[in-house]
C-alpha cells in the first residue's frame, strides 16, 4: 500500500490559477521519472489550490511520490529557455522507479492501474522512440479506439457512466446488443429500451469543467475541415515551413490528439489555446496554413507551449517528443521557432478562450452547450450589433465578409466554418498586416522581426544611403545601432542609435577591418550604397569605362574582406544596383523589366558587383539581397545626385528670367510610360527584404509601382511652380536635334537603334551665362545654400535621358508583390513631397516667392 503525500498549500493563488491551472476529474497524472513537479512561487502545487492554510485533507490533492522523484535533479531543456530561471521544475532519471512509484488518486474517480506497457513507437518518426532519454519511462497508452468518438462512450453496465454521457449510435447498440446475448444468453434480465437517435451531448457552461477528450473531438471536426479546404490549394516553392513533413503521418488526426490528451494530460484552457495558436500562428507567419502536413508538427508543439506557459504542471521536452513521436531536438526547434513567430505572447486572455468555446460546441453537430439560470452571466453574449463593434481591436474583413475579433485570423474558421460549409468553393488566403505612413502605402508589419539588431549603412552621404539611415533608425527599438560609413559625417543631427564611422574603402581592407574592430562592430546586416561617379566631357555617364568599373568593383570587394578580417561578417549583405542592369542605358528594353531577364551582353558594373559579392556570401554562409531602382527621388544636403534636382533648378531660373516651362522633347517621350524611385519607399522595401524569411539570395526590382508619364508631370510640375509650359515638340514641323543611344539592335533585340530627340540640353542650358547668373542672384536673394552647381555633366545629364528618351521603360514588380511586399507611393505626389524638402533645406526657394525680374 503506498503512502498518500499531500501538497502543502500555496500562501496565494496563481494569477492563472483561476482558469488555467485548474485540475478535475480528468487531470490524474501517470508518474513516471519525467512527472511534472510543482511550482514554488504563487500558486498551489496541487492540481487543486487550497482554499486555506489548514492544510486539511478534503482542500488538497493526493497523489503518491517516492522520495526519489523528491531528490530528482532539476533541468532545463534548451527548448524552453523562455521560462524563468529554474523553470520548468522537471525530474531526470529516477532509480528504482519501478519499485517506488506510486498511483495517482484524484477526487471524484477511480484510481487508475497503470498498465505495464510503455508507449509505442511515435506516430510520426521511427527514430522518436531513440531520441528521447532513454532513462525516462512514458506514460501508459490509451486503450483501443475504433473511431476518435469511441473514447466518449462507456459501456451501459458500468457503475460510474456518467448522466451526461452520450447515447450510441444505433448500429453499435445493435452490435452491443448481439455481444450481449451471446454472452448472457441465458440472462433473464429484460432488454432495456433505447432511444432511435442520438441525442445532442450537453457540455457544461464552463469549458474547465468539460472533458478533455469532448473538447478532443470539437478541435478534431474544426481541424479535418481546415484540412479539406487546405489541402486543395498546391504547395509553392517558397512556401514551406519548419512544420511541413514530407507526406501525412500514418496516425489520424483524430487519434493523434486523443494520444496527447491522454499521455500529456492536455487540461480545456491547453486545448483551446492551441486552437487560438492556430489564428495567432497564421497572422505572424503568413506562410503557415494547416493541412495535412503541418498539423500534427503544430499539434505537439502547441500543446508543449501551451502546457508550459499556461499550466502549473508539465511534462519534460523528452516525453513531449516520445508522446508526438518526433525527435527532441526536432521538438525543441519547432518550439523556438514557434515562439519567435508569435513574438512570444503565448497567453491568450480568459475571454478569448471562452469564445473559441463557445464557438466550437457551436458549429459542431451533436454538441449542444448546457443552458442554465446563470449561463447568460458566465458567457459572453454578444448581439448582432455588439458584432459590428471592435472595442478598439482590429477587425479585417475578407471574402466572403467575415468579421474577426481579437486580432485573429480565420484560419481556425471556428466561427465561421458555418457560412462557409454552405459555400460551393473557396480558398482560404495568405494573409499579412500592412499599414501607411505619411505618404507611403502598403508598408508592411514587421513585428515579427527581433529587436536590438544593428546595421552597418556605407555611402551615408549619398540619396539611398541617408534615406536608409532616416528609416532605419526611425525604429529604435528593433534597430539599436546603425553605423553610418562614409568618408564624410552626413550633414544634420541624427538621433542616438545612429553613429557616423569614417572611412574609405579605397583603403586596404585591413583599414577598413581596423576602423571595424575599433568600434567593435558586429553588424547584423549590411546596406552597402557606396559608389564613385564618374562621366565624360558631355555628362553622359559611362557605363561601360573600365575606370568606372574597378574603382567601384575596388570599393566593394575592399569592404567585404574586411568583413572577416574584423569578426564582423552579418547574416546579410544587400546592395543596391539600379535599372541599368536591364540595359535601359543601352537602349529600349524588353518591358516590364523583369528580375529574371537574361543579362545583356554588353559590360555593366552591377554584374561584376554581383558576382563579387554572391562569391562572398556562398564562401562565408551568409546571403545576400539586391534591388534594381529606377531614378531615385530623394532630398539629402549632402548630394544633388537624383532626377528631381536639376528639374527644380530649371523651373525657379525660367520663373525668374520670366520664361515658360518648356519641354524638351517630342510627343513620343511625352506619353512614354517610366517607373521612378522613392528612396524612402526604397529603404522601407530594403529593410523589408532583409527581414523577411523568405528572400535570401534574391534580387528585386524597387519602384512605387505608380504609372508615370511626363505628358501627366509637366503640367503639374508648372502648376506648383505658378508659371506657364509648353508641351512637346512636334518633330515633323520642328527641326530638332538628335542622339542615336548605344546599342544596336536595342537591348530587346528587336529594331534599329533608339534615338533620343529634342530641342534643348539641361546639361548645355545649366552652363548659359544668363542662367549662372540668375541663379547665383536667387541664391543671395533667398539666403540659398549652393551658389554654384557641382558636377553640371553627370547631374544635368540625368534629366537629359530622362527626358530625351523616347521609349517606355517600367519595373515590374510582380516578384516583390508575390513575395509579400505592397508597398506604394504616388510618383507625382512622392515629388512635391521632396521639393518641400528642397526649400526647407534651403536648395531652392519657396516658388511663391520667386518674382521674374522682368
């Protein structure tokens, strides 16, 4: 006869202890040398708290325990290192724990026999059973089923069925039947009458008090019918989750609950936070769906994260993974990589639970909740009107129209798997958070990301650079440091995580690695912008000059081997190239320009970059990331290098002289469509690349995925500049000048070669005397920063091409999209926006305030 040892009461009540750690009839623990042990802080040990400090016998629970489980050592597994230190309090290898267990008893029922057999083989690995410790017995294993609902029955004779327990169905009465007056043929007990149907199983108000096994069978009808529909949408590369297996395991998913019902001694409050880790999981991880290859791998893990987060008592990762029939290491992977998916909020609130409840008995035929006096009080009732309501909480709205409450997703479709039952087809969709800022849409959520990660962000100084910086470092919280390199500090006053490093990466790399290890950085990620300009007599920039192509190949290669040389190798490198890659320089292209075209043969810098640094990455284990943008808009003190300023130069000084906004080209560049470039929208989808799990080791091209055309712009641009235009040069009636571009045929392989054809340079009109001159008048009329313009060829020559080019040239941004990026911005209002920037940085004057001096 082993001796009763009694728990002793716990000085307060778990703050969970309420609806979590709650144990009833259904929570008899099989010890075995991994029995979970008690908590020592706030709560009441026993599966039933105390309601006083007396100690008395009927206001504890009992159980048996050897004073070996006493002695067990304490460990923790490295799958559960988010829990506080020294918890979970879990035993390891028992001797003699054959001889020393003891049974457990629990109010209201029967003490269980453990039967001698241990638990077979996991379901869904054969190497389960040798990867958990071999020290630790499992737990015992459930009787025989012949379906997932059988557990719900007991047989008619037995003494302890319950009321409440649900009649069977009529074929198995009748087998019943026959069995019975085989073996008792010669009973003289009457046949008791039985009812023609089934009638509806009540389940209790309360869901801690329903049977575990009840709730098995709700989770398990919602699960198979989340399966149906998402087993009919085919798998996509890209797609797949640390939870995916190969094919189905062998074990139904009714079944394979049940096991972990019954061998982890799953309490309601577990089980129906698994279900909410559904909705949870998907709006996290828009990759993860269930189906039939991820849900018994989210099963044991939700039922191992939600055991330890929310109960008093657990079991060890070992016997979790005997109990799922996977690996422990295995295990412990999906169980970290579940917790930084949902960003660690494993606890849902009471309400929350009570709803899925609620929900599942709803939507679950044969299932009927029981009605009483105060189950209007104990449950949320919520009218049609309180539907509509959001209490501050998001609500989004698919199709067909499905309200969602409490930030969840549909994907457990406990709620509204009724209106979609009546529905012929649908698909159940990917689903992810995007919001707006200023200007900017579609931007994407990236809570998911980790916090306190740093960035080293090269050519600071430049348009892309600096405008990466502004946005990193507008989110301190997920970037604490952000090292901005550049010769130069950049000109302004940057908050505290942002820090100016000097220096060149014309240096050796072992400068450069010195200056690295000074700081002691050890970068996360690494945006690399650096670039030397350099152009012709005439400001056409030259692509193909050898000059052009070392230098900046000498940048780049410099800086990567400094990389090791300092410790400081990141987990990615991006770098962006631009929509030369696609040989826009060369001539018309084959558009949309797409990611995946075929290189031109022609020499191009961003393919000897990209060959470099993909080299890098594959010989160091890290990835990488590139964008190709169009003309970066953009305003930074430091660098006239983008579109929008030599555009703003020719309108204040044709204001000025008292002269019109004339266009410079013919009607076919003026209704050419063209993609542009903003270089915030960049550093949002920039930050974004690196970030999301999915796109390591791809390129994308950066546009605002915003129609443009200068046939649209030119009035627009006269308009906010108050002055008149002209439009477009008609070339049958005007002598105009021509340019053949370089290519022949054009890069798309088709045709003569592309000519450009206009009335005027920017580049040749920004060396006038009289335009020199009033532009240095403006400057000290208007207290202006730059009297006289630098780099006239390269920065003229920008809106030169941009202007002159007669042939469309668009970015696609299919891929992005495809990979989640949404992000959107008005090109004609991402334009205004940047010339405001230009007056309050003092680069041109206000337009209102410009009078022609004649």
């Amino acid at each position: 006869m082993s001796t009763a040892v009694t728990s002793s009461p716990s000085p307060a009540a778990s703050p969970r202890s309420s609806f979590h750690a709650q144990r009833n009839s259904y929570s008899s623990y099989p010890l075995s040398s991994s029995s979970p042990k008690q908590r020592g802080f706030n709560a009441s040990p026993a599966p039933h708290a105390s309601g006083s400090s007396s100690g008395s016998k009927a206001a504890r629970a009992h159980y048996t325990e050897s004073p070996a489980i006493e002695r067990a050592h304490r460990y923790v597994h490295e799958g559960t290192q988010y829990s506080p230190d020294g918890y979970p309090p879990t035993a390891g290898s028992i001797p003699g724990q054959a001889t020393s267990r003891g049974d457990v008893t629990s109010p209201n029922t029967k003490k269980r026999k453990e039967p001698a057999s241990p638990v077979p083989a996991g379901p869904m690995s054969t190497s389960a059973a040798s990867s958990a410790s071999s020290t630790i017995p499992p737990p015992s294993e459930p009787e025989p089923r012949r379906d997932p609902t059988s557990a719900l029955r007991q047989p008619s004779s037995s003494s302890a069925t319950s009321s409440s327990a649900p009649p069977q169905p009529q074929a198995e009465q009748d087998a019943d039947s026959r069995e019975a007056r085989s073996t008792h043929g010669h009973s003289s007990t009457p046949k008791r009458s039985r009812p023609d149907a089934p009638e509806a199983k009540i389940m209790p108000v309360l869901y801690q008090n329903c049977d575990p096994k009840h709730l098995g069978v709700l989770i398990s009808s919602m699960l198979l019918e989340l399966i149906r529909l998402n087993d009919q949408i085919p798998l996509r590369d890209g797609r797949l989750t640390r939870f995916h297996s190969r094919a189905p395991p062998g074990i139904s998913v009714s079944d394979y609950l049940q096991r972990l019902i019954h061998h982890a001694t799953l309490s309601p409050p577990i089980l129906l936070s698994i279900v909410y880790y559904i909705d949870l999981l998907c709006q996290k991880y828009s990759n993860f769906t269930i189906n039939s290859l991820t849900v018994h791998r989210f099963l044991i893990t939700a039922a191992t994260v939600a055991a330890k987060g929310l109960s008093d008592s657990f079991w060890t990762n070992p016997t979790y993974a005997k109990i799922g029939g996977i690996p422990v290491t295995e295990l412990a992977t999906l169980e970290l990589e579940f917790l930084h998916k949902v960003d660690w909020k494993i606890v849902p609130k009471p309400e929350v639970l009570e709803e899925y409840y609620r929900s599942l008995v709803d939507r679950t035929e044969g299932f009927e909740l029981e009605q009483t006096e105060s189950s209007s009080s104990s449950l949320l009732d919520e009218s049609d009107e309180g539907d509509e309501k959001t209490d501050g909480d998001e609500v989004m709205v698919d199709e067909p129209t499905i309200y969602l409450k409490h930030r969840l997703l549909a994907a457990s479709l406990t709620s509204a798997l009724k209106q979609i039952a009546n529905m012929s087809s649908i698909t159940p969709l990917e689903r992810q958070m995007i919001y707006s800022q200023d200007i900017y849409q579609g931007l994407p959520d990236l809570s998911y990301a980790p916090d306190g990660l740093t960035a080293i962000v090269t050519g600071a100084n430049g348009i892309s650079g600096a405008h990466m910086d502004r946005v990193l470092a507008s989110n301190p919280k997920r970037w604490s440091m952000i090292y901005a390199m550049s010769r130069r500090p950049p000109s302004g006053t940057w908050p505290e995580n942002v820090e100016h490093v000097p220096v060149d990466f014309l240096q050796p790399p072992e400068a450069i690695a010195e200056a690295l290890r000074e700081k002691d950085i050890k970068p996360d990620y690494v945006f690399f912008f650096s670039y030397v300009l350099v152009t012709d007599e005439s400001g056409a920039l030259r692509w193909d000059d050898d000059k052009l192509i070392g230098k900046n190949n000498l940048l780049l290669s410099n800086f990567l081997e400094a990389l090791p040389k300092a410790n400081a190798l990141p987990k990615r490198i991006f770098i962006q190239f631009g929509q030369k890659w696609h040989g826009v320089h060369l001539g018309a292209t084959d558009i949309p320009d797409e990611e995946s075209d075929p290189r031109i043969d022609s020499p191009n810098l961003y393919y000897t970059q990209h060959d470099i640094l993909s080299a890098f990455c594959s010989s160091h284990g890290i990835s990488w990331n590139s964008s190709f943008p169009s003309f970066v808009i953009g305003c930074t003190p430091d660098s006239t290098q983008t579109l929008v300023y030599p555009l703003f130069i020719y309108a204040c000084v044709q204001k000025y002289l008292g002269q019109p906004l004339e266009y410079p080209s013919d009607i076919a560049a003026w209704y050419a469509p063209q993609s542009l470039s903003n270089a915030v929208l960049n550093s949002y989808m920039y930050e974004w690349a690196v970030l999301a799990p999915d796109t390591a080791d791809q390129a994308f091209n950066a546009s605002d995925a915003c129609a443009f055309t200068w046939g649209k712009m030119w009035p627009r641009l006269a308009e906010w500049f108050e002055m008149e235009w002209t439009g477009p040069v008609d070339a049958e009636k005007t002598t105009m000048r021509e340019k053949g571009m370089l290519a022949e045929p054009p890069p798309h392989g088709k045709g003569v070669r592309s000519v450009m054809k206009f009335t005027f340079s920017f580049v040749e009109w920004a060396k006038e005397p009289e335009v020199v001159g009033a532009w240095r008048e403006l400057v000290k009329n208007h207290g202006l920063r730059d009297e006289d313009w630098s780099d006239v060829g390269s920065v003229f020559g920008r809106a030169d091409f941009a202007l002159h080019r007669p042939h469309p040239s668009v970015l696609s941004t299919t891929k992005a999209k495809k990979n989640g990026w949404f992000g959107f911005v008005d090109s004609y209002e991402s334009i205004f926006s940047v010339a405001k920037e230009f007056i309050a940085a003092r680069i041109i004057p206000d337009p209102k305030d410009i009078t022609a001096k004649r």
